[in-house]
C-alpha cells in the first residue's frame, strides 16, 4: 500500500483536529499547519501527494498566495480549498492559483474524502457511481 501524506493547512485548531481525524481514519497520513508561513516552511522540507488548504486564514498570506507559492515548490502537488465564500469569482481565482478542487463550508466528511479519492485515484469509479 502507498502511503498517502497530506498537508493540511488552517488557521483554526478546531477544524484541524477534526479533518485530521478524518482522514487519518481513511488511512492517510496528515501533516498540519495553522498558517500559510508555516505550511511553505513544510513543503521546503517535505513532500505531499495533496494539500488542503482553508481560503481565508487570519494573519499571513491567504490560501490563493499559498497555492500559488506552494505550486513554485511542488508543482505537480493537487491542492483542495476549502471555502465559505461562495461568491462567483471564486472557481476562477482558484484555477489561476493552480488549485486543483474547491469545496464550499460547510462540508460533510464524505464529500471530502470523495474529492480525495477522485485527485489520488483518478481511474478509480467509486461503487457508488456504478448503476445497475
């Protein structure tokens, strides 16, 4: 089995503990950072399949100005943003930042490890997806 590492990049502690406990429990190892500063520092050091990001992280840089400094450093790293702003310019900010997905808050768990699982196994079909 590949051992799937993400970072996961919030400034709120709270919603940190519980995404990490979320995947962790879908067998992916996580790496967390409260700050978009301390999320570059990681990916000088480390590599990741994937990172997901919040949006609008107070203070420091945004999670635009990280996914564009991150994908200088990983280029071919996913990125998933995670946003309560749901206004129109959203999906085209993020694609000109190099961001792979954009999920709305709230979010449910499934929708995020369904999101996941689409970026890390792009030829998988989830059972779900198949009819009968």
């Amino acid at each position: 089995m590949i051992i799937q590492k993400i970072l996961l990049v919030d400034d709120d502690r709270d919603t940190l503990h519980l995404v990490k406990n979320v995947l962790q429990q879908a067998g992916l190892t996580v790496l967390c950072a409260q700050s978009g500063e301390e999320a570059i520092v990681v990916l000088e050091k480390k590599s990741f399949r994937l990172m997901i990001t919040d949006l609008n992280m107070h203070p420091g840089m945004n999670g635009f100005t990280l996914s564009r400094k991150a994908a200088r450093i990983a280029p071919l790293m996913p990125i998933i943003m995670c946003t309560g702003d749901i206004s129109l310019e959203i999906p085209r900010l993020a694609e000109d930042a190099g961001i792979t997905t954009v999920l709305g808050k709230p979010y449910n768990p499934e929708e995020l490890l369904n999101a996941i699982q689409v970026i890390l196994v792009p030829d998988c079909v989830s059972p779900r997806a198949v009819s009968n």
